[in-house]
C-alpha cells in the first residue's frame, strides 16, 4: 500500500496544473524546420519525376549543406534569391537532349522560393543556374 503524505499530494496538484496552464492551445502554428535562409534543391534526369533525383538542402547563413555552398549563397544573394536571374555563363553546351529538370523550394530571407525549370541537359543547366543546381561535383 502506498501513502503520500499532504505535502506530497499538494505539490503533485500544483505540478498538474502547471503542465496544463503551460501546455498551450492545441492550435498554436508550426515552427519552420529551417528558419533562416535555405533551399531543397533537386535535380531529375528526364522531364518528369520517374527519372533518378538526387538533392542536396542548401543554408545561407552561414553557407553550408551543399556541395558548392559559399558560391550557390553568393549567386542567390546578387540575384536577390531569384534563380532565373543568376547571371547565365558564355559557355558553349553540345546540342544532345538529355533533359534535367530543376527544382528549389524554400525560403530566402522570409520569402517563399519555389522555383521549377526543365533544361534541354545538365550544361544548359549549370550554364543558366551557375552553382546552385551543381550537386553532383
């Protein structure tokens, strides 16, 4: 048989109700796994979902997570987190088609980023998108 004295049942009341005062709204908002600035980037060979994906999660502060990190952040950070507008490289890329199909999501400095582009293949890719999509080096 187990006795608790006052003292102790008291104190287990008091302990109760303040693991229900402190608990909060069962709707209270989801916190962001990644505050800050980041990207998922992924890129699939083909032009569709069904070809081989490999991603990598990109952090700009400080630049991590990422093959080429420093170089991807500072190419976002010129273009303001907007990829179609990193500069493209003059380089000349062969004409075979083999599609890769680019894709970001995340946030650049608290704004949605969800960025989708299929390129004809992988040079035209780096070409247009400099280091951000190269996961693969």
């Amino acid at each position: 048989m187990t006795y608790l004295s006052r003292a102790t049942a008291a104190a287990g009341a008091v302990l109760a109700a303040a693991g229900l005062l402190g608990a909060g709204p069962a709707h209270a908002a989801a916190r962001d796994p990644f505050p800050g600035t980041w990207l998922y980037l992924t890129v699939t060979k083909g032009d569709s979902e069904a070809g081989g994906t490999y991603g990598s999660l990109l952090r700009c502060d400080p630049p991590r997570g990422h093959v080429h990190a420093a170089e991807a952040c500072a190419e976002l950070a010129a273009a303001d987190g907007d990829i179609g507008r990193i500069p493209a490289e003059n380089v000349i890329c062969p004409m075979i088609f083999a599609p890769v199909t680019a894709h970001a999501r995340g946030q650049w400095h608290g704004r949605q980023i969800d960025f989708r582009q299929t390129y004809a293949n992988a040079c035209i890719l780096r070409a247009r998108t400099g280091a951000v999509f190269a996961l693969d080096e």
